[in-house]
C-alpha cells in the first residue's frame, strides 16, 4: 500500500491468517474485530472503555453521521477522531448499505442516490464522489468505496446489474479518493452468492488496485450456510498480501468460520446491540439475563472473564437492573460482550500463529454445546 498504511501478514494455519495492519495512528492486529460507533460512539461505552477491551479500530457510520450532525461540521471541530476522543484508527463504511436500508423515498440513477433522511426527511444525494468527500471531511484512516448493496433474496439478473454498477463506482470512488499518504482506500465485492459474478467482480477491483479488499453482500439474510458457501471461495479471489475485510459480521460461530476462511476483518453492531437488551455472549454460548433463573444468582456472569461486569456484579444484580431498566445494566453487559469479542480475537491470533487453529476451533464449539451453567 502507497497509502503509508501497509498489511504485514505474519503466518497462516489453513487459510486462517494472522497479521497487522500498520496505520499512522496505530497498529491493527488481524483477525481484528471492528465495534461499530454508528453515530461517534460505540452505544454504552466511554472511548477509553472501548481502547480497554482491545479494540485497536472502530467503524464509524457515514449515513448517520452525515445527516446528524454533519460531516462539514465534523470537520470544523477537528474532525472524527478528536470529535468522539478516539485516537486509534477509524474506519467509516460508505453509506452506501444504509441507503439502502434505512432510508426514506429513494432513487437510484448511475449518478448516484437520492434519497429521504429517517431523521427528519430532508432530501440527500450521494454518488461515490460524495461519499468519498464525507469521508475525506470525517478524517478516518480507511474509507470504504461507495456501492450499492441488493436485498437478497434477489434474481441473479439484479444482482449481477446491481453488481456491475458498484465496479463502476468502485472506479469512481478510487478516482475521487486521489492521493491521500495516511489513509487507505478498500474496494467491496459483490455479486451476492453467485461464485462466477464474485469472481468477476474480484477481478474488477484488483484491476482497479485497492489497498484492501472488502467482501460485501452477505449477512443480509442469507443465512450462515449459505455465507460460509461465498466465504469457501470469495477470499480466495482477493490479493493475499492486502487486508480482507467481512462487512457486518457477525455472532461468534460466524466470526471464528469466516476466520478460518480466510478473513482478516469484521464488525458488527451485536455485541453492543445484545448487551442493551439483555443478552450476553459467552464462552458457552448466550445468556438471556432477563429470565427469572438469575434473580438470586450470587456467580458472576462468566467466571473466567476478567470484565467489570463478571469482576465485579453477580447475575442477580445484572438481571435486577436490566430488569428496573437502569443504563448501567446496557454499560456492563456492553462492556462485557466487546470484551468476549476482543477475547475471542485475540485467542485465534494466538491459535494461528501457534499452528493449532483446528483445536482452538474444536474447543470454541465444544464450550458452546456445553451450554450455559446449571441454574442453581
């Protein structure tokens, strides 16, 4: 990468792969777990909260941002990293899936989108030059190509015209990002679950040359068979030496799967998204803490991790303020479940570069099965 940020990969076991991404605020260690900070914040979490559980880069939200409060604005009060106090590596999707998703009336041209905001219904437009001037405007350290992401279930016919688009724009949004030493530019594939529009798509953006590679399109309904069938060749048709990065995924079984395939990033809203409505990850699977068998639970959530919310409160105290709807309930089990994701990270870069992904694997879904402690 030109872009002075560079991907050292430092082993492989299978197609599992461990590296670092080099970044001039911070190193990225891979496979990494991105937590999403939608609107400048990851929901729940102090920054300083968010650094402790070992999250080396966050995702900030264009869409979001660029209505409320503003990208322009943003940038005046010095951009995103000191707008939110995160001094480590930001990286900001497109806008792209959100447009599609949570916005109001829309058109889709060549040009670009125009569509209605869902806070306030003021009429937006984005096209990749756009998008890549928000982005600009944010500051963050890897900007994501503008592209436009199909529903599925779709005809192959939509997604193949859906596809070929975002190539164009892919070409467009590499043009309009320029030269910038620092920041990184990723381009996306798509083509849904289609091996040969994949395939043609990868070739599109390695024509293009970009300094990572993001496999979009999935985990919008697909279900995990059918993700894991696109991740069984989808990696393999991207360069080796650039980060591959997995958009908006996902649960633990699909993040230690897409490792094992080849991935290098992910991220995804669930763990801070679980924890304010009562659901905790861990290393045997969920635990709903609203159910009733918790009320007079004096054992910690889980008792080997070392997180404020297991340290130091019992399942009955946890299940009593998330049932008394108090914030500290969302804070701790946020704070937990981005701590079991740091975890779960950090054991696989471990796994792969000892050569024994295959038991860490084995191990991470025997635990699972075991299912939650006895009730007592």
């Amino acid at each position: 990468m030109a872009s002075g940020i560079s991907f050292t990969l430092n082993g492989t076991d299978g197609k599992a792969r461990v590296g670092v991404i080099s970044t001039p605020r911070g190193e990225i260690r891979t496979p990494a777990f991105m937590p999403v900070g939608t609107a400048a914040t990851v929901k729940a979490m102090m920054p300083e909260s968010v650094a402790a559980t070992g999250a080396d880069i966050l995702l900030g939200n264009t869409y979001h941002l660029m209505l409320r409060p503003t990208a322009e604005r943003i940038d005046r009060l010095g951009g995103l990293h000191r707008f939110m106090n995160w001094e480590k590596p930001i990286l900001t999707d497109s806008g792209g899936f959100q447009v599609m998703s949570l916005a109001g009336l829309r058109k889709l041209t060549e040009e670009g989108v125009t569509f209605s905001s869902h806070v306030d219904g003021s009429r937006h437009f984005v096209s990749p030059e756009r998008s890549m001037e928000i982005q600009k405007l944010l500051g963050s350290d890897i900007v994501m190509a503008f592209d436009e992401c199909p529903a599925l279930p779709a005809t192959e016919e939509t997604v193949a015209q859906s596809m070929r688009m975002s190539m164009r724009w892919a070409q467009r949004s590499r043009d309009a990002f320029g030269d910038r030493p620092g920041h990184a530019l990723f381009g996306i594939q798509q083509g849904g679950v289609t091996e040969s529009l994949r395939g043609e798509s990868a070739d599109a953006l390695r024509a293009i040359e970009f300094d990572g590679y993001a496999i979009g399109g999935l985990a919008v309904g697909e279900g995990q068979e059918a993700m894991f069938g696109v991740l069984d060749y989808a990696p393999d048709m991207l360069p080796t030496d650039k980060p591959r990065y997995l958009m908006g995924v996902g649960k633990p079984d699909d993040i230690v799967g897409a490792v094992k395939r080849g991935v290098d990033m992910m991220d995804c809203v669930l763990p801070s998204r679980s924890g304010r409505t009562g659901q905790a990850w861990t290393h045997r699977g969920q635990v709903n803490i609203k159910n009733a068998r918790h009320a007079d639970d004096p054992r910690p959530l889980d008792e080997n991790c070392t997180c404020p919310a297991c340290s130091k409160y019992s399942r009955a105290y946890l299940h009593h303020v998330f049932r008394s709807q108090e914030m500290i309930s969302g804070m701790l089990l946020t704070w937990h479940n981005l701590h079991y994701y740091q975890e779960l990270m950090a054991g696989m870069r471990a796994a792969i570069a000892a050569g024994r992904f295959a038991a860490f694997e084995a191990d991470f879904h025997a635990k699972r099965a075991q299912g939650d402690i006895d009730p007592l």
